[in-house]
C-alpha cells in the first residue's frame, strides 16, 4: 500500500471511541513523509475520533495498530509522542488561555529545551508575524485566528514530522480560513507531514494530496485528492444520496 | 424505590430491633439512657441532612442553626412568656415544639433560596456562614441570654409523664420512629423522585417537568424542620441551652453523623448519630482530641466508606421484579394489553402547536440562533440540519427554556412561553432528549423512566409526607406509564439494569423511552443517531415513524443524512445561526446554498 516510500504513520483496522460508545470500525490508512492528507466526512462520522485516537488524547483504541516512524504507538504515553515528532492541534486549540503569547509558545518546547529554544521561539514568530505583535497579550484575548495561529506555532515548537490538524478553520472568517490554509500549504512544502481533518471538502481537496472520507466510523471512499473532488459521492456522503433501499 | 431506599427500608427493622435491645439493657444505667436519649436527638437532625447530602446532593455546614432556633424557641416560650391558664401545659409543649419547627422549616426556606445561588464549596461557605450568624445573633441577644443561654427550662410534661429518664429514652426513639417514616414516605413519593433527579442531573430534571429550584428550597426546608423539631426536644430535655451548644461543632458533628452512617435514607443517620452521641458521652475527657479525631475519621470514611458505614452492609438484592420470563400464553397475552395501553399512553394527550417568530440568541459577539423564524404543523416530522456550530442545540435549548432567545418569541400551544422554566414548558407536553443522552446514571431503567412520566404526577409534598392516596396512585401510575412505554419501545427486559450499565445503543433507547414517558404532544430529538451501528439506525427510524403516526410531533436534529432525508416530512437548514432553506427533503438536498453549507466551495470565501 505504502508503495516504495515508506509511511510515516500508518493506521491498521482501528476500531476506537469512549467508553460504551465505539466510534471507528475498522479504519486503515496511511501517511507518507511530508505527505498532506485529509480526512473528510459528514459531522459524527469519527474524524476527531481518529486524531484522537492516534495521538491517545482521550479516545480509547479498542483494536488495531497505529505505526508511526516504524514505532507501535500502543505502549507510547501521550506525552512522549511530541519527543517522536508527532504533535496533535485538537479542535477548540485548547491554548492556556490565562498565559502570554510568549509562554504558550515555550510551553510547546516543554519537553525539549535545549540550546535551540529561542532559535525555535525566532522561527515561529517570523512565521506567524501577527503573532509577534501580541508576544505578552493573554491568549484569551486573541482573535479566533490568532488563537488558531498559536495553537499551530506552539504545536510546532516540537518540530513535529507529522502534525495532525483538526478542524483549524472552524469558526473563522473566510480570510482567516484562506491565511490559514495557506500557512498549511507552507507547512507541506518545508516537508511537515500533515494529516488534516476538515469540514469544508473542497478546498481541503485543493490542498491536500490524498484523502479518506470516513462515513459512520468506516472509510468509505479514498483517492487522490483530485479525483476525490470530482466524485458525485463525496455529496452523497456529507447531503444523504438516493437512499439504498 | 431506588436501589437505596429499598436497601434503607430493609435495614430499619434490623435498627429498630437494636434500639429496643439498647433501651431494655440500659435500663438501670442512666449514663447509657442518657446517652441513648441524646442520640435520638441527633438522629433527627442528622435524617434531615442525610436526606440533604445524600439524595439531593446539597450540603449543609449550618444544620445547628435551625437546631439552636427550635431550642431557643421552646426555651424562650416555657421561662419568658406567661402562657394563659386555659392551656395545659402539655399543650404548651405540644404549641412550642410546632411553632420552634415551624421558625426553622422558614429559616430553611429562606438558606433554600440562598443556596440557589452556590454550589459546591460556596454552598457549603455559604451555610457555614448561615450557622455562624445564627449562633452570633443567640450570642448577642439579650432577651436570649447572651452567652449564658436560657436555663431552668422545665421538663415537658405530657400528661402525668414528665419527659425525663427513662421516659424521655422511649419518648425520644418514638420521635425518631416518626420522622422516619414520614421521611420514607417522602423519598418514595414524587418529592423523592424529584430529589433523586436533581441530584443526578439537574438539567435533564429540569427538562423533565421537575422544578429544581423549588425541589431544593423543600429539601432545605425539610432538613431545617428536622434539625429545628431535635432542638425542641433537646432543650426541654436538658433544661437549657446557649449559643456555644448550637454552634459550628454541632455543625460539623451532624455533618459526621450523616456521613459516618451513610448519606441518603434515614438508616444511616441513624446509625451515624447513635455512635456519635454515645462516643460523646463517654469520650468527654478526651475534649480537645476530639475535632482531630473526627476531622481524621470524616476523611476516612469519605475516602474508605463512601457509602458509610450502612453501605457495608450487605443487603441481598431484591428479586427482579415485573421482570417478564420468556415463554407462555399468558405471556403473549400481557405483552399484547400492555402494548395496548402503550399506545394510548403514548399517544399525545396534548397536541401543541410550536411557532417560534425572529428568535435571536448571542453568545458575546457570536450571533448563534439569527432571527429564526417557523411554525410547526402537528403530527409531522421535522428535521433541523446544519454543519457543526450553526446554532441547532442552542435553538432547542431556548425551545425547551433552558436558555433564554435575546430576541423573537416563542410559542407552544399557542402560550407565550418565551421567558419560561423548562419545567412549566415540560408540563405543556414538550418532551426532549439530549446530544449526550442524560440518564441518570445511579437509577435503573426503569426509575429513570418513572421519572419521564414525573409531569403526569399530581402529588404533592404533604401528600407524599403523609402517604396519602394521590401520593400512592401517581406514584403507582407513573409505574405503570413507564412499563407500558418500555414494553411500547421492546426495552422492558433492561428495567432492573442501571442506567450507568448501559451500552450506548441502548442508552439512547433508553432517554427516547423517558422522553416519551410523559406522553409528549411535541419531542424535541437532539442527534439520535450519534454512535449508532446500522441495526440501531433501523429501529431508531421506525420508533420515530410510529410515533409520528401516532399524532406526536417531532423536530429532530441529526447529522445522519439518511436517515434524515429518509423519514423527514420537511427539512430546515441552519448555517451560522441563519435559517438557509427549509422545505421536502429532495428539494433542500439540492439546493446549492445547503450544498456549498455543507461540502465548502474550492474558494476560501463561503
């Protein structure tokens, strides 16, 4: 499946969810080094699942296996995969609202600091200009984009090889969307890996290379992103096609 | 009723037995009567907070303030106040201990309404307060004896008997045989319901006609009555009372007592408060040791014992009852007539007739419901659709009053019911259910559903006290209601299981089932189909088809497109709080605003 190029991380038939409630059926998939890929599908179909799930937030992985970088995740703790390059930017960013700007990014380097802390802290501020402007404002009072800027520039602080992305443009005026999805694109092209989950279909699909839509916790279509973007059931998916029965 | 109470009810005779035992054997020995006497005393203050910390989950670090009003009160009529001859002074008693239990069920009232407002720690701040200005005000009170309190209070005389010595043991148990039945009788009818379901989930009983506040301000009440109807008896037993007897250790004492025995029921106070009036009898020289030691013992037994010391004993687990075994005629033929009765409980006694007009709700500066306006015709099957965030729960919620629109009104049945409790909205006929199916965890299935058809109950706190018939019959069919809903919905196998047992599919079944228990004109469905596999989807869809058939009138959210565009008579969409197409389902499938709503456009600008 991973054809010459080995994957970075790969999702063998997880079946995952919280407590009772079993989310993900069966779900196989898989990212290359510095590939950008998306997971898509109707609200409730298990994409936050599946971030979760990888990245052990709070899912709970019921069977399957989750490789990353040739490594079983199973025994890894939450808090060692950002030291494997693996970093996980949850919905709703999750930023220590009370603190600065500045310490919600050094938070980010929590578990390596070393020698090139500031160079990392210079980085993500000349990534994120707008950023720099707001280093001592609390995190609360930033705007939704800013806050999602933070949430990105502090989950890249780790330097991760993979970043799994959930829904980044919720809730955001269309030119924060484009802002963010461009520094998206930016992340690709300097070689981060990116598995990204996302409401708005087609321009995730302009972006991404390849994508999964998941439907009630099972992949049901999956392709390149170009082919999936002129596929008649991707609609059918998200708006209820001509019933089956 | 629930799994406690029934446990409670199985341990009073066993604690009966043990207080009749005491009072036989002590009877020689007046420091062991003694002791027995004051322990009766604080068992009925203690039964008061138990009921407080354990079936309504509210605490109270105050509970000696009401006690020091009922001794004060007593203390203040019987050596301040010349009675007129006419009165016997049985009578007089009889008058003061009413009146002294009076003034601190008011005084409850009135920490009711105050505890309101705090939760948690507050609250319990907030009574500890409560208790400290009361023991302040005794304190400075001249006409109450400042700190030297009010002494010489006779014995209550009750006919030829003088309360006191061996008197005063049996009077005092006899008290508390009282104040535990009526306190059974009040956890088993309505008023209990109602306590067991603000303790669970305050909002799901809220939504289920179960007015909270005014369940919490009784309970407060209650507690106060208690505590108040002990000092009474405490002063006219001891003679005399000051403020430093009613103050903050008395407090805490209770607050072990309840704690120690096991909050919730009455059992466990009483065990709770025997110990501790015994131990402070014969523990008097160890004084100064003795916050410490019960400081140390209160954390134990919350860490070790949470369910107290009455929760480790074991009572054999009541044979599932009303619980159908397959097979046999008889069998079919109940299933039949209760399936029957099903129907006609289920279908909608009221039928109102929901029109919202320019509902507006802001959330700061998010615009989450914007000018929403629909009416919904009865009997049909409408489904409200949108991507994440459009503003669908927070549309239901201000339907059902949980929380208020900024703008637009909204009518049920033709009543403006724009500013109105979820409770009174629940009393109209608008059942709902929630994203996350609030069950309440500790009941049963069957409890819960007991507690659907709570709306269908006419009982009132007096009744359920007393026991009276309205409190038996509409306890009786609300049982009956809830089975014949769980048979209706093929459920009934699970009644005995704990709600907290559940598997998710059946969890959702469940909270339908409840919702339906009052028979509801109009059903508000929030995402049913979350988390369910295909066979769960199947069943889910034809309950709501037989509902609709059956005159209810149905708004369902859900993101199952299927399933929606399947069952639904009319579809209305919502994005950013905005209403973006409403009509069949084929058309708004179609309909290039709900598609790029939903699928995005490959431009960044939607």
């Amino acid at each position: 499946m991973s054809g010459e190029r080995s994957a970075l991380l790969e999702v063998r038939d997880l079946y995952a969810g919280y407590g009772n409630l079993e989310v993900l059926r069966g779900v196989s998939l898989h990212v290359g080094a510095g590939e950008l890929v998306a997971v898509l599908g109707p609200n409730g179909a298990g994409k936050s699942t599946l971030l979760r799930a990888i990245s052990r937030f709070d899912a709970t992985v019921n069977a399957g296996a989750v490789t990353f970088a040739g490594r079983d995740l199973a025994s890894a703790k939450p808090e060692a995969l950002i030291g494997l390059g693996l970093a996980h930017v949850p919905e709703g960013r999750r930023l220590f609202t009370e603190m600065s700007v500045d310490d919600n990014l050094r938070l980010g380097a929590y578990t390596n600091r070393d020698a090139t802390l500031e160079v990392r802290v210079a980085e993500s501020y000349a990534r994120f200009p707008a950023l720099a402007e707001r280093k001592t404002a609390s995190a609360y009072s930033l705007s939704g984009g800013e806050q999602q800027m933070l949430a990105l520039a502090r989950a890249l602080m780790g330097r991760p090889k993979l970043l799994l992305l959930d829904e980044p443009s919720t809730g955001l005026a269309p030119q924060v969307v484009a802002t963010i999805f461009a520094i998206v694109a930016e992340l690709r092209a300097t070689g981060t890996a990116i598995l990204l989950v996302e409401q708005n279909a087609y321009l995730t699909l302009k972006h991404a290379d390849r994508a999964y839509v998941l439907e009630s916790g099972r992949i049901a279509l999956e392709g390149s992103a170009a082919d999936l973007a002129r596929d008649p059931r991707v609609q059918a998916i998200y708006l209820g096609g001509a019933t089956d029965e | 009723m629930s799994r406690r109470l029934h446990d409670d009810a199985r341990l009073l005779p066993a604690v009966a037995a043990a207080v009749l035992l005491f009072g036989l054997l002590a009877h020689g020995n007046a420091t062991l009567l003694q002791a027995g006497t004051y322990a009766a005393i604080y068992a009925v203050a203690a039964i008061g907070l138990s009921i407080l910390l354990g079936n309504v989950a509210q605490i109270s670090i105050g509970q000696a303030g009401f006690f020091g009003i009922g001794a004060y009160t007593l203390g203040y009529l019987a050596t301040a106040v010349t009675w007129p001859q006419a009165i016997p002074p049985w009578l007089q008693f009889v008058l003061s201990t009413a009146l002294g239990t009076a003034l601190a069920a008011l005084l409850g009232l009135v920490l009711g309404f105050i505890a309101l407002r705090f939760r948690g720690h507050y609250l319990a701040m907030a009574t500890l307060a409560f208790g400290l200005i009361v023991t302040g005000v005794f304190h400075e009170s001249k006409a109450l004896g400042g700190a030297g309190g009010i002494g010489d209070v006779p014995f209550a005389q009750l006919g030829p008997l003088a309360i006191s010595g061996v008197a005063a043991f049996w009077y005092a148990w006899a008290m508390v045989a009282l104040v535990a039945l009526l306190s059974t009788n009040l956890l088993n009818g309505r008023t209990g319901r109602a306590f067991e379901a603000v303790r669970n989930d305050e909002l799901a009983a809220e939504v289920l006609g179960v007015a909270t506040r005014r369940t919490k301000i009784a309970a407060f009440a209650y507690a106060g009555a208690l505590a108040g109807f002990a000092g009474t008896f405490y002063v006219s037993y001891l003679g005399l009372v000051d403020p430093s007897a009613v103050g903050i250790s008395l407090s805490i004492d209770l607050l072990l007592m309840a704690v120690l025995g096991g909050a919730g029921g009455v059992s466990g106070a009483i065990v709770g408060a025997t110990i501790i009036g015994i131990s402070n009898i014969y523990g008097h020289n160890l004084e100064n040791w003795r916050p410490v030691i019960y400081g140390v013992l209160v954390i134990a037994v919350v860490i070790f014992f949470p369910r107290g010391l009455v929760g480790l004993v074991r009572v054999p687990a009541r044979k599932a009852t009303g619980t159908p075994t397959p097979g046999g005629e008889r069998q079919a033929r109940d299933v039949a007539r209760i399936s029957a009765r099903a129907e006609r409980t289920t279908a909608a006694t009221t039928v109102p007739r929901l029109v919202v007009e320019n509902a507006t709700k802001r959330f700061g500066g998010l615009v989450a419901v914007d000018d929403v306006s629909f009416a919904l015709d009865n009997g049909t099957l409408t489904a409200l659709i949108g991507p994440n965030g459009a503003g669908k729960t927070t549309l239901f919620n201000a339907i059902c009053g949980v929380g208020r629109v900024d703008a637009g009104r909204i009518a049920v049945g033709g009543a403006d019911v724009t500013s109105w409790q979820p409770h009174r909205i629940a009393a109209l006929g608008v059942g709902r259910s929630f994203q996350n199916a609030r069950l309440f965890a500790d009941m049963t299935v069957l409890e819960n559903v007991v507690l659907g058809a709570y709306v269908t109950e006419n009982a009132t706190f007096v009744d359920d006290l007393l026991r009276l018939r309205r409190s038996r019959t509409s306890g009786r069919e609300a049982v009956e209601r809830a089975r014949a809903t769980l048979a209706d919905l093929r459920l009934e196998h699970l009644s005995d299981v704990a709600a907290r047992d559940l598997a998710f599919g059946d969890r959702r079944r469940v909270e339908l089932a409840r919702a339906l228990a009052s028979a509801p004109g109009l059903l508000l469905v929030d995402e049913p189909a979350a988390g369910l596999n295909a066979s769960e989807r199947a069943r889910l869809r034809d309950d709501l088809r037989r509902l609709r058939e059956r005159g209810v009138t149905l708004l369902l959210i859900e993101h199952d497109m299927r399933l929606v565009m399947d069952i639904s008579d009319r579809v209305m969409v919502l994005r950013f709080g905005k209403k973006i197409a409403d009509g069949p389902p084929a058309l708004v499938r179609n309909d290039p605003e709900v598609i790029s709503a939903y699928l995005g456009t490959t431009e960044a600008s939607a």
